[in-house]
C-alpha cells in the first residue's frame, strides 16, 4: 500500500551540500552587536508587565497563524506544566521561518519566555528591538560577549524564564528529517540543573490544500542519567533528546519540500527518498 510519501511529490527540491547551509537568508544576516550592547534587562514590575502585554499580542497572533495558516497541532503541552514557575529548556528543530516564532509562543504559554537567536535577527527592524529588550539572548562571537551572555542566563535561569533553542540553527523550511547538530547547548541545563523537554515538528498529508498540516512532539523531561562531569552529563542528555527527536520525525507522512544531498550517489539519493 502507498504511504502519504509516496502519493504526494515535493512541490520543490533544495539541493544541499552541508547541514549548515542556508536556505533562508535575512537582509540583516551581517548584522553585529554594539559594543554598548545590553544583554539583561532586569526583572523589575514594570518590565515583567510590558513583557506580558507584548507576549499576549504575539500569543494571539501566533495561535491564529498557527491554526489557519501551519495548521498545527500540538501534543504533549501538559508536560510543560510541571515546571510552571522555574526554568526550563525546550529543544526543537527548526523548519519554519516565522511559524517557529509563534510556536515558540504558543507552546510556552504563560510561562516567561526567552531563546537563543541568531544575531541577525536581532537586527530586524522593530522584532529585533523586541527581541533585544525582552532579553532574547543573541548568540555570541566574542569573548566579551560569551561572557555577559552567560551572566544574563545566569539571571533569567534565577528568574525563572523557559528557553527554547534550535540546535539546527538554521531554518530548512518543511524539512521532515532531523539534522545534524553538536551537544553544545545541552551545557545550559546541566550548569544548571534544569529540566530540558524537545519538540518536534512534523508534516502530514492534508485533505483540502496544497500545504501540509503539522503536528508538534512534545517529549519530556530529560535529565542526565548519569553522575559525571559537565561533558559526560552533556553527552548523555544529548543522546536522550536527539534520538527523541529523530523517533518523534518518522511520524511525518508527507514532504513538502524535498532535500537532496548534492554530494549523494544515486543508491544514497534513493534511500534518503525511502527513509525520509
């Protein structure tokens, strides 16, 4: 019998030659921080108020964008629930250029929110602004900005603020597989003893439209399971997240887009079609 793979071909091909390769390129890609750059905010009553303003708008924006546009559903939400009023890391893989945004949003709703984002998107007009004062963290090239990175996550960890972060880092729109990428970020929960959950998007055959619908993964939570030092812990809580989320991605029945592997032999090109 033919799979919902099988019966609907990619509307496009992307052709890849590293894991790490763009396909969605933002104006401000060059975009560097100043050096007066400020990396936390505080966690005053007036902060903490504006931030829930804005977050509502966005939440409202994005259960819309999500609903009528990605038509997305979301399973698992309730683990999150455990860790109401502490920190926590949600890893996901990235296949949406604003949908992660919303999803973002929507799937850490109420909690206080930050991520780690590229520092081009800090540049974006307005949304990066936002970003910027709502102490989303923007990934550091420098010594002095490892530095005060660290300490501002030091501060929104002791406020209690949930982190979502894309290991994949870079976006590949509708991309069913999930890449590969290093345990560098799993350092974050295990300095600091957190919960660490994954959420994975997948895609699946929509009756009506030409789209896809989604449905998001929520697994969790995951801590070491082993007693080490950091590299030994961070290892073993990669292995737990990254097998989660390549478990949770066979679950897509339908590609979109397709990716092929510029550097694949033909016996290769074919088996990645047959796995994906």
């Amino acid at each position: 019998m033919k799979t919902a793979q099988s019966r609907h071909s990619p509307r496009r091909t992307f052709t890849y030659t590293s894991p790490t390769q763009d396909f969605v390129a933002s104006p401000h890609q060059h975009f560097q921080l100043p050096d007066n750059y400020v990396w936390y905010h505080g966690n005053s009553l007036l902060h903490r108020c504006a931030f829930y303003i804005v977050y509502f708008i966005f939440f409202i924006i994005g259960w819309v964008y999500l609903a009528v546009v990605l038509h997305v559903r979301i399973v698992g939400k309730s683990r999150l629930k455990a860790c109401r009023g502490r920190s926590y890391f949600v890893y996901a893989n990235h296949t949406q250029p604003f949908g992660d945004i919303a999803l973002t949003v929507v799937l850490n709703w109420p909690h206080r929110i930050s991520a780690v984002v590229a520092t081009a998107n800090i540049g974006i007009p307005v949304i990066g602004s936002i970003l910027h004062h709502f102490d989303f963290l923007a990934v550091p090239h420098t010594n002095p900005q490892r530095a005060a990175y660290k300490k501002a996550m030091t501060h929104l960890v002791h406020d209690g603020v949930a982190f979502q972060i894309y290991p994949e880092a870079h976006v590949w729109p509708y991309d069913t597989t999930i890449r590969p990428y290093t345990n560098t970020s799993m350092r974050y929960p295990v300095r600091f003893h957190a919960p660490s959950f994954c959420a994975t998007l997948t895609y699946q055959h929509r009756k009506h439209g030409k789209k896809p619908k989604a449905t998001l993964y929520v697994d969790g939570p995951f801590y070491p399971r082993v007693t080490g030092s950091e590299e030994t812990e961070k290892q073993d809580l990669y292995e737990q997240i990254r097998s989660t989320m390549v478990s949770e991605s066979k679950k897509s029945t339908y590609a979109y887009y397709h990716y092929k592997n510029g550097r694949d032999t033909p016996q290769q090109m074919h088996s990645r079609q047959k796995h994906a």
